[in-house]
C-alpha cells in the first residue's frame, strides 16, 4: 500500500486548493492509498535565509515536514499560481526542506526521488497550468521525480459542490487519472 502525503500550497480561508486536496486525498483513499492531509499552517517557517539557516540551524517545523515527507512514498500537492508561478508559502517551504542534507550526522535529502503528483484549481481560464510549470521546475531540481499527469481546475469558484467534490467532468477525470498514476507510481518506486 503507498503512503500518500497531500499537501495543499495554500492556508487561505476557502482556498479552491484546499478543497482539491481533499478531493485527491479522497480520490487517493478510494485507490486504497494510506493518505496523510495537512495544512502548511501547522508547519510556520520564516522567510528563508541563509544567514538565519547558518546561525540558527534548520528550522524545527522544515524538520518535521522533511520527517513526514520521508515516510510517505509518494506527494500530492494541491498549489495555487501566484503571479503566473508558485505561492510564497509553497516556495518557502520547499526551499527550507531543500536544504536538509543530514539527518543524524548522515547525508539526508528528503525530498530527492520523491514521486510527486501536481494540481491546481484557479479562478482563471488556465487552470493554474502557468504556477505548475514553475512548480514542476523547482521540484525537479531539487530532486523529485514529478508524475507527467496533473490536474487543472480553471474557473474554480464554479468548480466545486457544496460537499467540497469537483463538478465539471472533465476535472473529475483528470483528477482520477493524476491520482491513479501517483498511486501507481509510487507503490512501484516509491
């Protein structure tokens, strides 16, 4: 059975990635998946600097993220496009857990051949794709290995029933199918 960690890359209140990671989580479950959903507010980092970094360490809650990712064979992440690109919460986050290159005086980097799936519900007409292109980017570089399928849910204030589930068919599927090969993948590599 994969381990599944769904990450939304938003803590807005109502944020349309919000409830994409609980429809993942939920699409995961249903795969047979053992799915672990959090909130990146549990986990406040400050901006990264490398100052801070040299002075001060890596930060706990970056630790407790890169514990959590590597027990889980696999990552969704739910992320929504700021500016044509990455939220600053996302990046910060993944910049912090980059970092990481030891774990009890032995080399360590979380998230290096980590599988990951991507999504992204907008407002816009584009579904978020210009935010996971970047998002893609960063990801491999530091080491992830990132699923071809994703999910885009463009006008996403449509997008969404009251019980949280998607509406438009054609999100349904992707997200099916995004889900499927995550879960596939990573109970082969992960």
């Amino acid at each position: 059975m994969a381990k599944i960690l769904v990450i939304p890359g938003s803590n807005r209140s109502g944020s349309y990635n919000v409830k994409l990671a609980a429809v993942a989580a939920k699409e995961l479950a249903l795969l047979g998946a053992d799915v672990t959903r959090i909130s990146l507010i549990d986990y406040p980092l400050p901006l990264y600097d490398a100052d801070l970094k040299s002075n001060q360490g890596v930060e706990k809650n970056a630790l407790k993220l890169a514990e959590m990712i590597s027990v889980h064979d696999g990552i969704f992440i739910a992320s929504p496009e700021y500016n044509s690109s990455i939220s600053p919460l996302l990046k910060n986050t993944i910049d912090w857990i980059s970092v990481i290159r030891k774990k009890d005086d032995k080399p360590w980097t979380p998230l290096k051949g980590k599988i990951v799936g991507l999504g992204a519900a907008s407002p816009g007409n584009l579904g978020g794709v210009r935010g996971l292109n970047h998002l893609r980017d960063v990801l491999v570089s530091v080491g992830c290995q990132v699923i071809s399928e994703q999910t885009l849910v463009p006008t996403a204030g449509k997008a969404f029933a009251e019980d949280g589930s998607l509406v438009a068919e054609r999100a349904i599927k992707s997200i099916g199918n995004t889900c499927q090969s995550l879960h596939r993948v990573s109970q082969v590599l992960g």
